[in-house]
C-alpha cells in the first residue's frame, strides 16, 4: 500500500470536472433541461430518454432564504470546488435532506460534512494503511475464518453486510439519503468503535492470527465501503481502491466503478450479536454521560459500574460483555444494579401548568394524595409510560407529573431510555494513584508529538520532580509502581526518575498538584509491526 499523508493529496481529481452551472443551475431550468431530452428522445427514437432521474430541490440561502446574486447570498461553485472538492459538495447534497426538498446551502455546511464524514473515513483508511505498512500484511496473508474470528470482528462484519442490503435496498428505489446516511453510521461505529477497541491488536509484537484477523476485516470493510461510496463520491472512493485494491492485485479491474457492486453475505449477519453490541455503545454512551455529570475524565479510573437495561436479554448481553464495559469507561467491576438498590431517589411533584386548568380546586387534593404515595413506584409507572392513580377517581398521566431524581452521596446516576447507569464515584488512593499514571502516559504521548517523534521510535525517559515536591511520596509512589506500565504505553526502553539531561526533549505537567519535568529523546525504532498506536485522545 502507498503510504497515506492527506484526504486532500488526490485534490486535483476531486475538484475536477464539475460544470459550474450545474451546481447553481435553478431547479426549474434544470427540470425543464430533463422534459427536453424525453421530448427530443420521443420524437426522435419514440422511446423516453431515461427511467429515473434524481433532481436536487430549491438551494436555499443559509437563513433559509432564496439564493441570488442581488441577496448576496450566492456560493461561488469554483471557491467551493477549491476549498472542499466535489465529493464533499455532492455527498452534502445526497445526505443533508431528501434530494427533491429545499435545503439550506454554505461553504459552513459542507466543511461540516468534510469534518463529520470524510476526515473520519480517511481516518480509518490511513491508520490502517499506516499499521499494515509497518507490518507488511497484505490481503494475501492467511486469515482465520470469519466464524473462528473474535466477536468484536464477527460484529462489524455483521454491521457491513447489513449496510450492504440497506444501501442496495435504497439505490434501487432511488433513495440516495437513507444509503448515504446508513453508510455515514456505518463509518462512525468503524471508527469509533471497532478501530478504536481494536488498537492494541494491531500494536502489538507479534503477528499472531488475532493480529493479522484484524487487518483481514478491516480491510474487507474499507474496500466494501470504497464500492458502496462509488456512486456519491467518486474520486474518494477511487482513491481507496486505487492503493488498497489495485496496488496489491495488478489482475483487479482499472477501477472501482467498473467493479461489480457488493452483495450481501447473509450467513455472516447476526442481528443478535448486532442488538447486545448496541446495548453496550448506548451503556458507554450514558457511563460516560454520568463521568461528565461528575467532572471525572475517562483517564481516572473508577471502583464499579451498576447497570440496569432494558430488559433481562440485554441485562445478560451487558453482564456477558462486561469486559468491554471495563474498558471503555475505566471500572474494575460491573455489577447489576439490584432491585431496590439505594443508588438514586426520586422526588415527585404535581405538573401545576398542566394539571391547573383539569382540575382547579381539586389541585390540593391531588398534591395531598401524590404526597403519601411511594415516589419510587410513581416514578417507575411514569418510566413506563403509564397513567398513576392518585385518588378513586383520578388517575395523572406521565405528562402531567415532573419526577426528579436524587443521586445518593457517592455516585453519578443517568437513566435514558429505559437504561440506569451508576458510576461510584468515591476515589481511593490506590484509583488516584493509577490515574495519575494514565495522565503522565498522556502527557508524554503528546511530548512524543511535540518532538516529531514517529509512532514505532523508541524513547529514553527522564521525570523530574520539583524540588519543593521530591518528598510527595504519592507521587514518588506512583512512579515507582506504574515504571512498567508507562514504559510499555510510551515505548520507553529506559525510565528513570531523575533530572532532565541536556539536549532531551521536555515538557511540564502537573500531576495532583505535584509539578513534574518530562524528558525524552528517541533511542531507536522499532523492527516490523511494533508500534505505538495513536490514542482517542490524540485523534
């Protein structure tokens, strides 16, 4: 594979050929151009001259108003095409809104899809351009069977043919939107996800079958997806295929768009797999919704996380892949959170503005009556959506009661959608010792970084402490006990608690109020696939 540098490398292919008055062409000319060629077509050959044609709908201002050069408002196509490329432009075009409605247009709005869509797909592409590179893994290194594969690989293999159906579903009926935007999610849980979580596979020494099954299915991934994407951004998609297909298959077809179009393998679909998966994004999504709640960065490692789902499947499919709940908000346990637990209380009120116009002078009654019920069973059946029954005669519907939630000291509490998530927040020395390890690993990386180190150097370190802190034994302490685990994060062959020598790389941090000096300078490079993989954080 070519080693991958910028999405904007091929920026002379992606600007090319595109008419400027074809993108501020008024869509009643442009309508009226199609009559043309049906009418021409009939007369001439009696046949029409096309089945289907999709057609953009009125292009609209940024405030929503018309478009016009006596506004002020019009985008000059060429600066558009310079600065964002045609493949930015059309795919704003197929995925902002259904192609024949109205639709707000600026230079804003498509950097917006560069940024959200593409630069995260480029992403994907060159960190695995990057590792395969180093490891020299082609797509005709053995692999294990899909079946034989670990699960996080079984599930975006899962996802990919899934979105193979959904957008070959939508193309044949014409729906551009609901293909393009399947594919924008898909992209987003490979890279958010599924490259995400699998890093230390491709970091790793050797290149076991563990390893090399990672490559397999990542690749398998970015080619389908150079296919799927041939339609809306054609010289993104041929950009992908030329290095990942065309390089290392001379036999391959010229081009992506004279490839045949994917079909979806249903036997590697597993919708449960797919379910249980989703149950533990939207677990993450809210554990670290609690750590935001708390003021607690992801790097601080926590003692438990409690968990209550949906429903008893996904509660198994949670406690079954509990690990990856570990890792991804740093805990040391996951527990159910039991029937009954203290973890959150509820307070509930009467919804005056909604229930003042019902029943008027029955309100103190109703205030009375809401008051002596138990506020943890209210709160349940208005989760439920059920209606509450506060005297004989009058039940109150959820809309009609505003329930508020108490956390109990020590704990971050978030319920959505059917889900309880409790994080306990209380930090023992042994937790803030480690997290202060993390935020050392953290700022080396970017001391890496500052230093123009690449990701497979290797590096000699030096930490300092301050002279009015050298007795701070939690530090010392901490330094001592994770030596290893930093070294190992940093690729660091010698770690020594000692002042900075001249001519080495620094950088200050501050680590619990304690003032450190970090030093380093390359002292080789690592042989083959050995590297540092590029973190969240750094992305």
């Amino acid at each position: 594979f070519a080693q991958v540098h910028s999405p904007f490398e091929h920026a002379a292919e992606f600007k090319r050929d595109v008419p400027a008055d074809y993108i501020c062409e008024a869509v009643d000319q442009t309508r009226g151009w199609f009559y043309s060629l049906h009418a021409i077509a009939t007369a001439l050959e009696h046949s029409p001259a096309y089945k289907n044609v999709i057609c953009l709908g009125h292009i609209l201002g940024p405030d929503g108003s018309k478009m016009s050069k006596s506004r002020g408002n019009v985008v000059d196509p060429w600066e558009l095409m310079e600065t964002h490329g045609a493949d930015a432009t059309r795919w704003y075009f197929f995925t902002a809104a259904p192609p024949g409605n109205p639709r707000r247009f600026s230079m804003d709005l498509v950097r917006e899809t560069v940024a959200k869509f593409m630069l995260t797909l480029w992403n994907s592409y060159s960190f695995f351009v990057t590792y395969a590179r180093l490891d020299g893994w082609t797509p005709a290194t053995p692999a294990l069977p899909v079946s034989e594969r670990p699960e996080l690989d079984r599930w975006v293999l899962s996802e990919l043919h899934q979105l193979i159906e959904t957008v070959t579903a939508g193309m044949e009926a014409y729906d551009v939107t609901t293909s393009g935007r399947a594919i924008e999610r898909f992209v987003d849980d490979l890279s958010n996800w599924y490259i995400r979580r699998s890093r230390r596979r491709f970091w790793k020494t050797e290149s076991d079958a563990d390893k090399n099954a990672a490559y397999a299915t990542l690749y398998e991934c970015l080619v389908t997806v150079a296919h799927l994407l041939a339609p809306f951004t054609p010289f993104l998609a041929e950009a992908m295929y030329q290095n990942l297909v065309r390089r290392v298959e001379p036999d391959a077809a010229d081009s992506v768009h004279l490839r045949d179009w994917p079909a979806a393998n249903v036997a590697l679909i597993d919708r449960e797999l797919s379910r249980d998966v989703r149950a533990v994004v939207q677990t993450v999504s809210l554990g670290r919704a609690a750590r935001m709640k708390a003021t607690l960065k992801v790097r601080q490692p926590l003692a438990r996380l409690l968990i209550h789902a949906r429903d008893a499947d996904e509660q198994e499919a949670l406690m079954r892949l509990a690990d990856q709940l570990k890792e991804e908000l740093n805990v040391k346990a996951v527990e159910p959170l039991a029937a009954g637990e203290d973890v959150v209380s509820y307070r509930v009120r009467p919804n005056l503005p909604a229930l003042g116009p019902k029943y008027g002078k029955q309100l103190g009654g109703i205030r009375a009556a809401l008051a002596a019920l138990d506020p943890n069973d209210v709160a349940r059946r208005v989760a439920a959506g059920g209606s509450v029954p506060v005297t004989a005669a009058i039940a109150l519907e959820p809309d009609e009661l505003l329930v508020d939630a108490v956390e109990r000291e020590g704990y971050a509490v978030i319920e959505e959608g059917g889900y309880t998530v409790a994080l306990d927040i209380a930090l023992t020395p042994e937790l803030v010792r480690e997290g202060m390890a993390r935020d050392l690993v953290r700022a080396i990386q970017d001391a890496r970084k500052a230093a123009g180190l690449n990701i497979a150097d290797t590096i000699a370190l030096w930490v300092a402490m301050d002279t009015e802190n050298e007795d701070d034994t939690e530090t010392r302490t901490m330094l001592d006990e994770y030596a290893g685990y930093v070294s190992d994060e940093t690729l660091a062959t010698r770690f020594t608690v000692a002042p900075v020598p001249d001519g080495a790389a620094t950088a200050a941090v501050t680590l619990g109020g304690v003032s450190l000096v970090i030093g380093l300078e390359k002292s080789g490079t690592l042989a083959g696939g050995s590297a540092r993989p590029v973190s969240e954080e750094e992305e």
